[in-house]
C-alpha cells in the first residue's frame, strides 16, 4: 500500500531490508554479528515494490533502494514529515480513502524533491505505520481492494527468484501419487495434470501462537487485512466478548486461529465439498483435488496424527512444510517458499487473524 500511494503520488517509493524481530534469531548477541540480521526485499518479492519495472507505456518513477537514497537524497536534503503531524488530523471513524488521500495530498502537494516520513515514539502512537493496525484490522483497506487488484502495484507483483527456484525444485512432491497401503482415489476423467490445480492447502500455525490465539480473543480483534473481504467465504461473527462469557469467546476465537484436529478435519472436508459443488455445469468432473499441502510450524508427533487422519479422509497425496527440500538460501526465505506454494494451489484456507494468511490476495 505504500507503493500503491507513492505510486498515485508521481514519486519514487523507497524500499529496505526485511527485519524480523531480532528476538528470534538465537545468534542476536554474537560478538562477530552486532548488527541484527536482515532479508533483503527482493529476495522475498519482484515487481514494482522492489525497484522492478512498471508497464513499458507507465512513466511512473521506479522504487528504488534505502542504500540509494542515501546517494541521491542524503539526509541534509530531505524533508521530514513525522507521523505525529499528520495522523491526528484524520479522525479516526474516517474512511480508508479519507486517510490515503490525507497522505497523498500532502505528497502532491509538497514541492521538495525528497520526503521521508518518520513515525512518531512509541509512547505517542504504538502503530505509528501511513496505514497502521486499525487501518488494516478495520475493513478500511477493502475500499481499496478492486483499484489496488487492477494496479500495476498488484498486476507487476511477483515472487523472487530464489523463492521461484525452490517452488521449481519442489514441484516434484507435489506430483500426485498413492502412499503405500492407501487406496487411491479414483482419477477424475479430465482433471488437470499440473498438480497445483489439483491442491488444497491449509495453512495451521501452532506452537506460541495458542498465547497470540489468547490475545486476539481477550482484545475481541478481527480477521486482519484482505481477509475482511466480504466476498470470502469464510466470515468471523464477533462472540458476546471477552468480558461477559470468557470461555464463550475464546471457543469462537480458537476455532479459527488455534482449531483442535477434528475442527481442522471438518474444515478442510467442507472447503473440498464446496470447491466441488461451486463449479459450473459440466466443470464439476474436472474439479479434482487430491494433493493437501499443510504450511505449518507444527512438530512432527501431532503432524503425523493429522496427516493419518487426512488419509482416511481419502486424500492420496499430503505435504507439509518440513517435507521441502531448500539450499541455504531457499531456507532463509522460507516462509515466502510456504505462502507461493499455497498461492498456487486451487483451494487455500487460511488463518484469518494471521498476517501470513492475509497477504495471499494481492
């Protein structure tokens, strides 16, 4: 979205090096690594967000990097713009247009060359982002969903090579087979020998995230991001809330978040039922999904369960996160690797309060 609006700003977005939290790495403190480790972007992503081309007729300016910036607008020549400026300004029941044409207002309207808006301390604005938690965890971001779709922001976005490459050496997994012992399903007449289109993938986060499934229901939060898109399928109906029925409304928030096996058995049964049924007259033959690829942090006792009980469920074929085979690189972006591979397939179900799960739109 920050492209999209420097984009409609007629200026040039600057991209940076991905930082995780650097609590996560366990070599934080090394002596011989003072520095917290990064991603650059364009390992993770292509495309216009990472300094790659518009359309040939677009005279849009591209993206260019955080190190470049520093050549071509040092810090003595730039304009800064704190969020603590701007922010207040937009009440906050405004509309998601109402706070991008905030932003892009001033942005037209500014006449120096270089602008770099920094947020406010964390003791004024805990999300200090252009477009912050309330923005995405609203609905607002759905006001822009068909213009951000149809943009050449969102129409020129693409994976890395790297993340490309590892899709391309694992593709072979992927092709369908029967387990030994297991009775296949019958091949479908017609069905689709690229084994994407013959895939569901689900993506089941575990581990610490049952304390984050904690939160979500205490703080009465929503789906997050794209996956408020009413056309979805799947829509989150607010429970009566933390503070009257506690046990109530974390059963209602776990469900989609932290779901026992069975819940995550009978989701997946239902998603294949009605990708089926949902086809046109005469397609519903070559609907045939017979690969379960399960994206998941999950360890391997639990997975194993899951995995015999999606074999008696009649699924020939199942994949998961840890079956992948990446090289040093492949593995640092792995979580990308994940989420392309669940891009492609033909039926995805997501974690709705999960940021992975909801950048799968765009």
């Amino acid at each position: 979205m920050n492209t999209y609006l420097a984009y409609k700003s007629n200026r040039s977005y600057v991209f940076h090096d991905y930082i995780w939290n650097p609590d996560f790495y366990h070599w934080r403190d090394h002596p011989n690594r003072p520095d917290t480790p990064s991603t650059p972007a364009n390992a993770l992503l292509s495309g216009p967000s990472v300094g790659g081309p518009w359309d040939p007729s677009d005279p849009a300016p591209r993206s260019i990097s955080k190190r470049f910036l520093d050549t071509v607008c040092p810090p003595s020549e730039r304009h800064i713009i704190n969020t603590r400026d701007v922010k207040p300004t937009v009440p906050n029941s405004s509309s998601g247009r109402s706070i991008f044409y905030t932003w892009q207002k001033l942005l037209l309207e500014s006449k120096e060359r270089c602008i770099e808006i920094q947020p406010a301390s964390m003791e004024e604005d805990m999300f200090s982002q252009t477009f912050d938690l309330w923005f995405w965890g609203s609905g607002r971001a759905n006001e822009f969903w068909e213009e951000y779709r149809d943009s050449p922001v969102s129409r020129l976005f693409g994976t890395s090579p790297i993340v490309s490459s590892a899709v391309e050496k694992n593709r072979y997994l992927f092709a369908p087979r029967a387990p030994n012992g297991v009775k296949s399903i019958a091949h479908s007449v017609g069905a689709s020998n690229d084994p994407f289109e013959r895939m569901l993938a689900v993506h089941i986060r575990r581990g610490d995230y049952k304390e984050a499934c904690l939160h979500f229901a205490k703080y009465n939060s929503t789906f997050y991001s794209w996956n408020l898109l009413p056309f979805l399928p799947d829509q989150f109906a607010h429970p009566v809330g933390w503070n009257v029925d506690e046990e109530e409304t974390l059963r209602s928030y776990t469900t989609h978040c932290f779901p026992t096996m069975d819940e995550i058995k009978h989701k997946i049964r239902a998603a294949r039922g009605e990708y089926v049924l949902a086809a046109d007259k005469g397609e519903r033959e070559v609907r045939y999904l017979d690969t379960l690829y399960i994206l998941t942090n999950e360890k391997e006792d639990w997975l194993n369960k899951l995995k015999e009980m999606m074999y008696e469920e009649g699924w020939s074929h199942i994949v998961t996160t840890k079956d992948l085979e990446l090289d040093q690189h492949q593995r640092d972006v792995g979580n990308a690797v994940d989420m392309e591979l669940a891009r492609r397939a033909a039926v995805f179900i997501g974690n709705g309060v999960c940021v992975l799960s909801s950048n799968f739109y765009s």
